[in-house]
C-alpha cells in the first residue's frame, strides 16, 4: 500500500526541519565564546517560532530573584524584572513546576485546566504585557556545573513531539557549549573607557541614567551613550549583561 499524499508531505517536512536540526547542532557545537553561543541559541530560537530565551541556573534556595539566576538571555530586561516580583521562587508556578520535573514540558497561557488558572493568572498577566502566550522550559544538566534551564518564550501553536526532541538536544548541547567556552574565558583587560566603566559601575550600584547624569555632571544622552558602547564593547544585548559581564571580567569590583 503507497503511503497517502499528505503523510508523504509530513515525511518531507520532518526531513526538512531535521535538517535544520543538524545544522544548528554543528553551529552550537563551532562557538568558541559565549556570545558565539547567544548568537546561535537566538537562531534556534527564531527557529522554532520562539521570541525570546533565556538560560538561567537554578539554585536551590527558595528565596532568590530571578534575574540572579540569568546566565544569557535575549528578554527584555523588564520581562525578567516583572519576574522578580514574586515574594520567592517557591511562590513563582513556572519555577516552581521546574523544580517538580527533569522533563522539558511546555505551559500554554489560556489553555489551562481550570484548576491551575488561579496560581497561573500573575504569570498570565506579565507575559501578556509582552505580548506572550507559549513558555517552553527544558531543564539541562552539565557535569561540573550542576543544574540550568533554558527558557523559549513566544506565541506559536504547540510543539510536535519531534520538535520538543530536537530543542531538548539542542538546549543541552547549548548549556554544555557555554559552559565550555566560559570555562576557557581568561581575563582580560576593559575595553570600556574610563567614563563608561564610571556609568556601568553606577548602574550596577541600581542608578538611573538620569541619576548618572548628575553624579558624574553629564547630560543625559551622554551617559546613554556611554552606556549603548559598553554594552556593545561588552557583547552583550542589554545593560543587566553588561554590569555581569563587567563583574565576570574584573572591569569593575
């Protein structure tokens, strides 16, 4: 019997996208520094219909924020803020549904049983602020460096099993490749001037720019500019990376 025409096009299809699977796995596995790795955990992310992600630790201390945990992410620094709103871990479903679970699992906004809507509803609320509805979450372990996640965030339909395969071995692949490459880092001397360690060291102590601006007696648009070449200096995507990259590195103390 001769397979019908529309499985022969699923067959086709998956033939196509593990083909992509193939190749971002040889791009991973090329990075030679953590941005090499951002740069392609961003591609897996457009990939697969995703938005955002984010690769972050995962202690086991119930009373920590969120945006401690981040290791690279492409969010908006304000998406990671909202999430630090919770009182603790424990009180945050997502993570807290994380710590219950090795297995990637996916949490669909709007399509909740009805008894988890309550304790979903705060998350529910934020993501929507960014106009997101899909949280894919896939825990990652590497020896020697215990425990992470990694996070996709976007609005797509749900993910076919192979697709949930293919980004399970590429998340992991990925945290094993940042790893790696942050293990080989050395120090190395700033590349920022000595006015953009002076406005990294200022944000990083919880000032505004227009705070800065003051402080050190510059407009405002100066300290923004500033701060735009540290974050490019830095290769990172916004200014929470930059103050950890800057920390990580021994720019500032």
């Amino acid at each position: 019997m001769e397979p019908s025409r529309s499985s022969g096009k699923r067959m086709e299809q998956m033939t196509v996208e593990a083909g992509r699977a193939d190749l971002l796995l040889q791009q991973l596995g090329a990075c030679t520094s953590q941005f090499d790795v951002f740069r392609c955990l961003r591609e897996v992310t457009q990939s697969y219909g995703f938005r955002y992600f984010s690769v972050n630790s995962m202690p086991r201390d119930s009373q920590f924020r969120l945006s401690d945990t981040v290791i690279i992410t492409s969010a908006p620094s304000d998406l990671i803020k909202r999430q630090d709103g919770f009182e603790s871990s424990e009180s945050n479903p997502v993570v807290a549904a994380i710590r219950a679970t090795g297995a990637p699992f996916e949490v669909r906004f709007g399509e909740r049983e009805r008894g988890d809507s309550r304790k979903f509803d705060r998350v529910e609320q934020i993501l929507s602020e960014f106009d997101l509805s899909t949280w894919l979450i896939v825990p990652v372990f590497t020896p020697g460096a215990g425990e992470a996640v990694i996070s996709y965030l976007g609005n797509r339909p749900s993910l076919k099993a192979f697709e949930l395969a293919e980004l399970a071995l590429l998340s992991s692949k990925a945290k094993d490749r940042l790893t790696m490459v942050s293990a080989q880092d050395k120090p190395q001397a700033s590349p920022l001037t000595e006015r953009e360690l002076e406005c990294v060291v200022w944000t990083a102590a919880g000032k505004t720019s227009v705070e800065i601006a003051k402080i050190l007696n510059l407009s405002e648009h100066t300290v923004n500019h500033y701060l735009n070449n540290a974050t490019r200096k830095s290769g990172t995507v916004n200014r929470t990376q930059t103050v950890a990259s800057a920390l990580r590195n021994g720019w500032i103390d």
